[in-house]
C-alpha cells in the first residue's frame, strides 16, 4: 500500500480480529483502520490498545471508509450488510468461511469482493492467508500476518478453507501429546514446549525443502529399528490417518453447502 492510505472499516470486531489486527499493523505503513461498535467491549479494548476510532454506526462504518473488512459469524453475514450504504468501487473483504461471493454480493451491490482466511496465528506472523480472487490490495494487507495463497477458483478457495479447521485440530492433537508427555513425568511447561517446537519444527522442514516429497522427509526419519518407524507403523496399524481424511471431507461438505 503506498501513498495515502485508504481507511479500512472492520465489520464484526470478534475473537478473530483481536488477533489480526496486531499482524495488520506490524507492517510498514500502517493502515488506517475504523471499528465497527458491533461487540462494543472487544472494540474498546482494541481502539485503547491500538490508538484506533470506534464508528458511531455500522451505516457510518460503511459510508465513512473505503475498504470493509467482514468478520462476522456466516450465519450472520445477511442481517450485518444488509442496508448499509455500499457503492460501486469500494473493497469487501469477507473473512466468513463457507459464504461465497454471490451471497454477500446479494446484499452489498456494487461493490469488489474478495475473500480471506487468516488464523489467530496472524497475531506471530505466522498464519497463512489463503486469498480469492486475486487482489494485490487484500495481499498487501495479509502479507504481515504471514505468507498469502491467491486461489484460482472458489471450489479451491473452499477446499485450502479446510485448513483453518486444520489449524484447530493441529492445536488438540499438541494438547494431547503435551497432555501424554505430562503424564509420563514431563512438567507442563517442558511438556507443551516440546510438544509445540516438535510440530513446528516437522513443518519448517517440509516448508524449507520443497525439493523432496514429504513421503521421502519420512523415510529418512523411519530407518530400520527406529522408534519414529516404530510409532508411525502403529498409527498406520490402527488407521489413524483415515479419520483426519474423514474428518477434511465432513468440513468440505459442509463449507459447500453453504456456498451452492
């Protein structure tokens, strides 16, 4: 973003918010941005934290800013924009998985709509941004919480959309070993360290040698006799992979219903 910057309006200042505003402004030029007064004491909070305006209204939101970004529950993204004065050339941002562009489209007429998934890990800048379609302005803006992914489609939109679900399930499955590590004498605090260096460490080695196949990652780990072999064999045994492919199609599903 370069030049004046645009004032950016947040439509639903929520759980998800809090997190990502921090990512936003740890860029260069900080955005100017306006809250909405929806969730009046997470608002407050954030305009004393960040030096931030809270709007009057959502109609002022929208009348007074540029740019919306939309974070909002899916379920409530018809009753949130339905009547606010948009107009054609301003930028909606819609972070409302499972919502496609001709629903919000249906009741904000006239404006550019595009769509984005960060995570709560925005706040590290370590949360991949998954981006449809292509917006340089919306990339820019994401590029401080973590590496952006533009799309090419919708149908690849819902599916990178499993990931934020992902994320969750990614956090449980570090509780439960942290939890397992606990329980055989590790204290909390070198349970949970190991538990999380250990996930992030398998990640940034599959990330930084893009060189090889993940399968071929493995295979150096899971010599003859290895104990990383040894408990990879038993999750295979049990099928244990089956349920994370179940449990991806289950959220797939449901992500395309909402968007038919």
């Amino acid at each position: 973003m370069t030049g004046t910057p645009l004032k950016i309006g947040i439509l639903g200042v929520g759980h998800l918010i809090s997190y990502l505003l921090p990512g936003m402004l740890r860029g260069e030029q900080k955005p100017d941005f306006l809250l909405s007064p929806r969730n009046h004491q997470t608002a407050l909070t954030l305009a004393q934290n960040h030096n931030l305006e809270i709007a009057a209204s959502n109609h002022e939101l929208v009348k007074t800013c540029d740019v919306i970004i939309l974070s909002v529950r899916p379920g409530q993204v018809k009753s949130a924009i339905e009547g606010l004065p948009w107009r054609a050339g301003k930028l909606l941002i819609s972070l409302c998985a499972g919502v496609s562009i001709d629903e919000i489209a249906a009741h904000a007429k006239g404006v550019k709509i595009t769509r984005a998934l960060p995570v709560t890990a925005a706040k590290s800048g370590e949360s991949p941004t998954a981006i449809y379609p292509r917006c340089e302005f919306t990339q820019q803006l994401f590029d401080p919480c973590g590496p952006t992914v533009v799309l090419e489609d919708q149908d690849q939109f819902e599916a990178a959309t499993m990931f934020g679900a992902y994320y969750g399930w990614i956090q449980h499955l570090v509780g439960e070993m942290a939890g397992w590590a606990e329980a055989n004498n590790l204290n909390p605090q070198t349970a949970r360290l190991l538990a999380c260096q250990m996930t992030r460490a398998a990640a940034t080695t599959v990330r930084d040698t893009p060189e090889k196949p993940i399968e071929a990652l493995v295979d150096e780990l899971c010599l003859p006799g290895s104990i990383t072999g040894l408990g990879l064999d038993s999750l295979k045994q049990e099928d244990a992979f089956k349920a994370w492919h179940q449990a991806g199609n289950k959220v797939l599903q449901k992500l395309k219903s909402k968007s038919d």
